[in-house]
C-alpha cells in the first residue's frame, strides 16, 4: 500500500514537471521578438535558394503548421497534439526534411555512446570509491586526487586534450566523425570496425569523467559509513573485513543510485558538447547545427527529447529506490 | 571561538584560484600588450616574442584574449553563482520556515525545476533572447541553477526550526523576519558558502557549455568562447594547441581548484570526514592499540592531510 501511495506521488511529480517543461518548451521560443517564420523566409530569400511563389508556399506552410494565426491556447493544442503523434514539425534549415527523421538518425549514434558510458562509468567509480576508502594509504591517496580531478574537469575539456593527444599529437585513433568517410552505416565488418575505433575517443572521454565523479562520491560515503557505529561495533566483534566491507557498501550505496540519475542529466549535458568536439554523428551535433542555422523546430526537438530522458531515468531511479529503501517510502508515504 | 583550521589543500586550491583571479582582473594592466579584438598575426601564428601564446583563427593574441575570457567568465560565475545562492537560500529559508502551504507551493516549483534538465532551459532562453550581454547571461543561469541551494537550505531550516533557541526567541516576541535572519540563517552560514563555491563553479561550467554550443555571450569573449572558435576552426586538427589548450586548461583548473576549495571546507565544518584526526581521537580515549586501525595508517592520513 504504501509502495503504492509512493509511485502514485512520484508519477504526479513528474507528470507535473513534464507538463512545466513542454510549457516552457513550447512558449520560449515563440517569446523571440519578430515573427521566426518571417525570419526564416527572409534568411531563404536572401540566400537567393527559393523566390516568389516558392517563398509563399514555404510561408502559409510554417505558418499553418505552427498555426500561427491562431490563438496561443489553440497553438498549444496542436503542439500536443502533434507531440502525441511523434510529430516533431519541419525542420527550417533542411527545409522539407522532418525534425523527427533528424533526430531518429541521430539518436543511435548518442545512445550507443552514452548508455555504456554511464553504466560501466558507475560500476567502475563505485568499486574504486569503495576500495580507496577502505584500503586508505597511498591507493586511496592517488585515487581520491585523480578522481577529483577527472571528476571536476568539464567533459569537453578532457575530450579536447584527449583528442589532441590521441589523434593528433599522437596519431593512434581517428580524429572525427563516427565512422570513417567512404564508408556508410550498414552492417559489414568494415563499417563495424571503422565505427569502433571511431567510438573510442568519445567514450573514454565520457567514461573517465564519470569513474571519477562517481568514485568521488562513494569514496565520502563510504568514509562516513566507516566511521558509524556499527562498523565499530563489527570491529569489535571481530568481524573479517570482508563482511564489514559489504555492510558499507550495501549503506553507502543508496545515495549512489540517486546519484546515478542525476548524473544521466549533466551527462547529457555534458555529451552535447563532447559530440560537438568529435563531430560525432549525435544529438549534440544535430543541436549545434540547429543552433547556427537557427532551426527552432530542431532545437524544441531536441530539448524536449533531452527532458523526456533525464525525467524517465529520475523517475525510473526512484522507483528503484522506493524498492529497496524502505526508509524513503515510509518517509514520503508520511509527508504527503 | 577556536579558529578553523584549514589543510594544505585549501591553501593550495585558493592560491591557484587566486592567481587566476589576478591574471584577469590586474593582467591586462601588467602585460599591457595587445588588446583582445586586436590583430596581430595571421591564421595560427605559432607562440613568439610578441604574442605569447601565439594567435587565434582571426589572428587576434591568444594570451590578451585569454585575460579577457578568464574575467569575463570570472565575472558570469561570481554574479550568476551569488544570484542562484541568494535565491536559494531565500526560497528555502521561506519554505523551510514558513511550513505549511508556503512551504507546499514552493517545494513543488523547486522539485519541478530540479526535474527538468537546467541546461535545457538555458538552451531555450539563451536561444530566445535577441543579444546576450555577460549581466544577462550570469542572470539566466542564476535563474537556472537555483533550486539544489533552496531543496538543501530548506531541509536544513526544517531541523534547525525545531531547535529550543527558535521558540526562546518566538516566546520573547521577535518577528519572523528577525528570526529567521538571526536565529536560523547563521546556522546554515557553513553551508551557504560551500553552495555558493560549487554554484561559481557550476556557473562558469554552463557559460562555458552555452558558449561552445554557439551561445555565448555576444559583447566579448569569454574561455568557452575562445573554445567554441578553436573548434569551430578545427585547431586541435591542424595541431594549433596554443590556441585551444590556454582555455582548456584554464578552465580545468578554474574547476578544479573551487572543487577542492568546497571538499576543504566540508572537511572543516564536517569532522566526520576527517578520518585521520577521527580515528587518532578514538585511540586517545580507548587507548593505543585498541582499535584495529593500524598507526601506520593513522599517520599516513595525517601526513596526507597536511600535504593538501
């Protein structure tokens, strides 16, 4: 019942936050002042690429499409609705191609990088957090230093420098793009192998950033556990390490699983932009590019994709916790 | 009242935060070299007498430009970091104190903005507004960045509310606004200054971030700036790191230093963390060699401590 009680509330939680964001995503850009329809019209007719009757046709399109005639509330109906039917609208800058079909070529490529990323980054960090807080000395030492240091460097930093360490100064893997030029997505070794020693650089970049973040964190809580008193009432019972180790771990390992959704938000972030220094075929290209050529329908796409993720895995992550944290249930049941 | 007692890691984590902080506000002045719109090269010039460190893509002194980014992003961070903990403590001072529906409204608004990703809004704002100044910028990711300060500042006003000296000073007729000034904000003091040393930090981080997705500030040039246009002009590919590893590793440090900067005060105001000194105050009261941690380890920890 009170499992119940907890992911009833936590589901109106989000369904709230979502239905801000999609407000907030729907009315910002329609804040700019000037009419983006008119801008874009001009940008194509100065760009010498459509005239006249085309021009026209371009116009009445976006403007029946976003239903810019009409009043906002009716404006916003039809954005859900064509949310709900996975419409995304049309992009501006690529003019009859759907923002939709962008984003489902681009999305693999940001999944297959960042979903690894994330998992092994978590289990890595966590079991170097743990054993440099129980093993203390010099491993402790090093580790705590260089995970604070990997974990505060911003992502795209350390992919720049691997980048130009790796594929330039030294050249071992390649510089750019997802998969080598000639070839193009399909399923033969030779596109396989190519996209692989593509990914390596992107990955490590990611990955490295997050073990630290993530030992960091459970290296503290650790610490804290270590030093609670029933750690030091096992001491004093003579429990092996071992089993000591395990009871830390099993308490210090809560708030890590919180940490884990939060960190999926500021990778994202994060990833936009080490896409962008990889020129990997993802999100965060796609976004860049929508950006300099001021393609809003590509943007308002990508950001509302961007929310949907990080609320599910916020959403999914306490659920989790509402399993296996009776605390919080019980707590959250009381309060509201 | 005893005086805190820093690590070596504080000293060295302000000493590099300093020196950066020097290096934009006076470096200018003490290097009066070129200005940083001004040409001096051509596409890439490697480091030289004149340029130090070499010029950018539009043949403009990396080290001037470098100045310029590290204050202006210096600037973006102290406004946006100060903003974002302002409202924070204020929107949880006032939920944490207030209770009841107060308390209900604005806890809502702060798990829905926590929810939704901040650099999704920054996105769209940054994206919807016509020219973004350095002010207007440091203001939208203040507007951003606020609601982990309020969530953790009114989870703390909660537990302090309760304590006995709040109802004294209730029973003794003060006002509400006085108390919560007087009576509750000084115990939180030790955690509004760690949130607003990440909040500097997490600000330059989102300029920086912003900038390198194309928008940044429009009046200037700022390290993420400087990043986005050596991208955009593929240094890292023609090998020009003068151009690109200045900011880079500016702002690794710049991040880096405030990181430690926080994790030293939380050891301050924290004693839990300090293991060493922890585990050294058991053995005194027990006796040594009544716990199992070895003196070596001890020492060690204690050495490593100084060291930072």
């Amino acid at each position: 019942m009170k499992l119940r009680r907890y992911l009833l509330g936590k589901l109106a939680w989000y369904l709230g936050a979502l239905i801000a964001a999609l407000i907030l995503n729907f009315i910002l850009p329609r804040l700019v002042p000037g009419n983006p329809v008119d801008a874009i019209v001009s940008n194509l007719a100065r760009g010498g690429g459509a005239q006249g009757e085309q021009l026209k046709n371009i116009q009445t399109h976006y403007v029946h499409q976003f239903g810019l005639d009409q009043s906002m509330l009716s404006q916003f109906w039809t954005y859900l609705k064509n949310l709900a039917h996975g419409n995304l609208g049309t992009s501006f800058a690529q003019y009859p191609a759907s923002v939709r079909g962008m984003v489902d070529q681009a999305l693999p490529w940001t999944i297959a990088l960042q979903l690894p990323a994330i998992l092994i980054g978590w289990i890595v960090g966590n079991i170097l957090g743990a054993i440099a807080a129980f093993k203390a000395g010099w491993f402790d030492r090093g580790a705590f230093l260089s995970s604070l240091f990997l974990s505060s460097m911003p992502y795209y930093c350390l992919a720049i420098l691997l980048l130009y360490l790796l594929a330039v100064a030294y050249p071992v893997l390649p510089t750019s793009g997802g998969y080598a030029f000639g070839t193009s997505p399909e399923l033969s070794i030779s596109f396989i192998s190519s996209a692989l020693s593509h990914y390596w650089l992107p990955f490590l970049s990611l990955v490295l950033v997050f073990i630290g973040g993530q030992a960091v964190g459970m290296r503290s809580m650790a610490i804290y556990e270590l030093g609670s008193d029933y750690v030091n009432f096992g001491r004093g019972l003579g429990l092996p390490d071992k089993r000591i180790v395990r009871y830390v771990f099993r308490n210090a390992m809560l708030p890590q699983v919180t940490g884990l959704a939060l960190s999926v938000g500021t990778l994202v972030g994060g990833a936009l932009v080490t896409e962008l220094v990889f020129s990997y075929p993802g999100i965060g290209s796609l976004l860049f590019n929508g950006i300099s050529q001021n393609d809003y329908p590509v943007i308002q796409g990508i950001t509302l994709i961007i929310t949907i993720a990080v609320l599910g895995a916020n959403f999914i992550v306490d659920v989790i916790n509402g399993f296996i944290d009776p605390r919080i249930r019980s707590a959250e049941a009381g309060e509201r | 009242m005893r005086s805190a007692r820093f690590s070596g890691r504080f000293y060295i984590a302000a000493a590099i935060f300093l020196a950066i902080a020097i290096l934009a506000v006076f470096g200018p002045m003490i290097f009066n070299g070129h200005h940083p719109g001004q040409q001096v090269g051509g596409l890439y010039d490697g480091p030289s007498s004149s340029a130090w460190l070499g010029t950018d893509n539009l043949g403009h002194d990396v080290f001037a430009n470098l100045m310029a980014g590290a204050r202006t992003s210096l600037e973006i961070g102290f406004v946006a970091g100060a903003g974002a903990t302002l409202i924070g403590v204020v929107v949880g001072l006032a939920a944490g104190y207030q209770g009841g529906l107060v308390d209900n409204i604005l806890t809502g608004f702060t798990n829905v903005m926590l929810a939704i990703p901040s650099i999704v809004v920054l996105i769209l704002v940054s994206d919807s507004l016509p020219t973004r100044g350095t002010m207007t910028l440091a203001l939208v990711i203040a507007a951003t960045s606020w609601p982990w300060t309020a969530r953790a500042v009114r989870a703390q006003t909660t537990s302090v509310k309760t304590r006995e000296h709040i109802d004294v000073a209730r029973l003794s007729g003060a006002r509400t606004v006085s108390i919560v000034a007087w009576d509750v904000l000084p115990y939180l003091l030790s955690y509004v200054a760690m949130a607003f040393v990440l909040q500097i930090s997490g600000a330059i981080l989102a300029e920086a971030g912003l900038s390198l997705l194309g928008l940044g500030v429009s009046d200037g040039v700022s390290l993420g700036i400087m990043l986005h246009w050596s991208l955009a002009w593929e240094s890292v590919r023609v090998g020009a790191w003068w151009a690109f590893v200045p900011p880079t590793v500016l702002l690794t440090l710049i991040a880096f230093s405030l990181l430690m900067l926080q994790s030293s005060l939380d050891e301050v105001f924290n004693p839990r963390l300090r293991r060493g000194k922890l585990r050294r105050t058991v053995a005194f009261v027990v006796g040594p060699g009544a716990t199992s941690a070895p003196e070596a380890t001890v020492a060690a920890h204690e050495e490593l401590a100084s060291e930072r």
